[in-house]
C-alpha cells in the first residue's frame, strides 16, 4: 500500500491526528508524521511514535525519529523520496503563507518545497481567519499548483465556542481525498448514477417488507468512483445502514421500488455510467393499510411484483450508455447471472454468491464479473472497498468504446 507523510502543524485539531493516523493505517497507508513545532503544544509526539513505530520527525536538521541516528541533515530529500502523498492536516493559517509563498523554515516546508508527490492541504482555524483575504489568497495560490489538492473545512463547533466554518474535514472526507490523489484517472468526466441500499414496501403505519440489505458495497462503489476521479456520483439510495459523506456525493433518497423507479427516470439520461447496487425488493403489498393493524391469530397477504429498474433502463438506455447491474444468487449458479445479464440488455452483471462472507451485510465479499464482450473476471473474497475498487478498475479497462 501507499507511503503516507502526515504533517501536523500548530492547529487545536492537531489533538485529532492520533485518530487519524490510526484510520489510515487500517485503510492499509504506511504512515510517517512531521511535527512542527507549534503541533507539539496540542499533541504528544510519544503517542504519534508509539502509533507509527517511531515514524516521527520534528526538526530539519536532525533526524528525530526513534530510531533514526542523528545529523542526517537532507531527510527532507529522503523523506520527499519515501512518500507516495503528502497530506498536511490540520494546516495552520501560518502554515497556507509559508506554503504559498514557497518560505522554508522547518522539516514540513522543506518537504512541501522539495516533493512533487501529490500534496494534500486541510486547513483548520477560526472562522473569520478561514474568510480572511490573505488567507483565501493562499490557498487560490496553492490551488493553482497541479499537484495540490485542497480539502476545504467543514462547518460546526470550534474551539472559540462559535458554530462557523473552520472545523478539519472529516477522516472519511480526508481519506478520499487520499484515494482520489493516488489513484489512476480512469473515470475522469464521467458522471455515475449509483442505486444504493434496501427499497423498504410498507403494509401498514408501521410494518414494511424489505431485506438485508446495509448499501455497504454500493458506498465502497460510490468511494472507487470518485477516486477514479469521477465527475459526478450521484447516489439514489434506500434505506442505508452506513454513513454517506454528503459532501462527496450527491444524494437522492428514494425509500420503495416504485420510488426509486421514479427518481431514476428523471436522473438517468444525464449519466454515463449506471450501476445498480441497490437491493430493490421484488414484491410490494397488494393493499396498503393507513393505520396499524390489530394482531390477528392469523393474517393472509397478497403481494404483487414491483417494477424492475434494471430491466427498463435496458429499454431505455441511450447511446453511450453503461449498464452495470449485480446478481445475488446462490452458489454454483453463474448461468443464471449469465441469462440476467442478456434478458435485462446490460453491459456487466457481478455475480455475488450468497453465503456468510458475501452478500448483504457482510464486510467481505467475492464477485465474477461477466460481460455482453463474453468477458469472464472472478475477484476473489476481500474487503468491499479493495474489492469495489478492482471491480471498476477491471470494467474501466476492459469495456470497449460505446456507440
């Protein structure tokens, strides 16, 4: 996996960097930390060496981190050379001026003026220092620089009591942000309309007929997409048992067949890509009750079949066009993976057999990706993320020009 430097400078969100290092190890980064001066006042750099295994350096012209013997004076040099990313989180206000006016005091500066690996930059400061002229110079300064990526604040609660802009971005906000710098442009000016989650059918005020669906591998689809550098993912979600960054994604909800149906007729021309990962339930009530019904010793319902979203956008694709559609069958039955793929007029159907490690829920999952080109692609079990990743690498690579 990736080289990361994390540079942490004097901000009060430096007392998040433990949690973030953490993260992005468990994400499967190699990371190494470079304290300025002013972060140690906010964060100890015995909990940052303990996390990293001594991967920690505080000064220029020593080598700081345990381990390490001292006097090599051009680790900036060999530090610039060891990462794969730089990502400066939180940035001071003092940190976007020296960066911007190319100033080179400290081991971080030195690195930022050295690297051109890409650069990842998330301010954190008081609301009206975020506003202020200068700084908002800086960073349209900054952003002019090809390698740079700038990973703007959220809004909320700061250390001045205020609620203001100003807040360090979320680690899921700065972990795609990662994602997007390292990865290969493969979906660059494509627009992607994603269904996600479980349609739930209500029977009465309060009971509904869905499954077991949480949209865990349509939100690691929707993360591959936007590091692939996607224009736009716009996800049309169910119900979702896991967290989508808003700021990353467009989000339309739609909670039934019938209104997912509806939300992807008025979406779907303005894509490029669609896939279809939302476990849309096959069936609605006959009859919908206004009120809760009283239990009853025994109780009859009449189901009837609700539309079928992948099939109509066969029907009505427009030219250009992609169709990636999922089957969850059980083992041993790719053939009838194979038959949906003809009869719904898709491009790729991902095979995913059911059992305890894949499927709905799970954190793992294994698919066979099959194609209309008479492609044949087994992605062995792995984490939904690696695997979703590889999914859209493979189909990004392998779908030949469309008409």
């Amino acid at each position: 996996m990736a080289h990361l430097l994390l540079g942490v400078t004097g901000s009060i969100a430096a007392y998040k960097a433990p949690l973030l290092v953490r993260r992005l190890q468990k994400a499967g980064y190699t990371v190494r930390v470079v304290l300025t001066r002013g972060a140690e006042a906010f964060v100890s750099p015995l909990v940052l060496e303990t996390l990293t295994q001594g991967g920690v350096y505080k000064d220029l012209w020593t080598a700081s981190a345990i381990g390490e013997e001292a006097g090599t004076w051009t680790q900036h040099t060999a530090l610039a050379q060891w990462a794969d990313a730089i990502l400066i989180a939180p940035a001071t206000a003092h940190t976007l001026a020296k960066l911007a006016q190319g100033y080179c005091d400290d081991l971080l500066s030195a690195l930022a003026l050295t690297a051109r690996k890409p650069l990842l930059i998330a301010p954190a400061m008081e609301g009206h220092m975020y506003r202020h002229p200068f700084v908002q110079a800086n960073l349209r300064r900054l952003a002019r620089l090809p390698w740079v990526t700038l990973i703007p604040p959220g809004r909320g609660f700061l250390a001045s009591g205020q609620s203001d802009i100003g807040r360090l971005a979320a680690p899921a906000r700065i972990q795609a942000a990662i994602a997007r710098a390292l990865a290969p442009p493969l979906l660059r000016g494509k627009k992607i309309l994603l269904t996600a989650g479980a349609t739930r059918e209500p029977w009465d005020a309060v009971r509904f007929l869905s499954n077991g669906s949480t949209g865990r591998m349509a939100l690691a689809l929707a993360q591959a997409a936007y590091a692939f550098h996607a224009k736009e993912v716009h996800v049309l979600a169910g119900h979702l048992e896991v967290p989508f960054p808003p700021n990353l994604f467009r989000i339309t909800r739609a909670y039934t067949a019938q209104a997912m149906l509806e939300a992807f007729q008025r979406l779907y021309a303005d894509y490029d890509w669609l896939i279809f990962a939302a476990a849309v339930s096959d069936y609605t009530f006959a009859e919908k009750l206004p009120t809760k019904h009283k239990k009853t010793d025994t109780l009859t319902l009449t189901l009837k079949a609700t539309p079928d979203i992948l099939e109509w956008a066969g029907v009505h694709r427009r030219p250009g066009q992609l169709l990636i559609g999922f089957a969850l069958e059980p083992p041993g039955e790719e053939q009838t993976a194979l038959a949906k793929l003809h009869r719904k007029n898709a491009d790729w159907i991902a095979y995913n057999p059911i059992s305890d490690q894949t499927g709905m829920g799970s954190a793992t999952n294994a698919l066979t990706l099959l194609s209309r080109w008479n492609h044949r692609h087994p992605l062995p079990l792995a984490p939904k993320p690696t695997l979703a990743y590889e999914m859209l690498k493979f189909i990004a690579h392998a779908t030949p020009p469309l008409a």
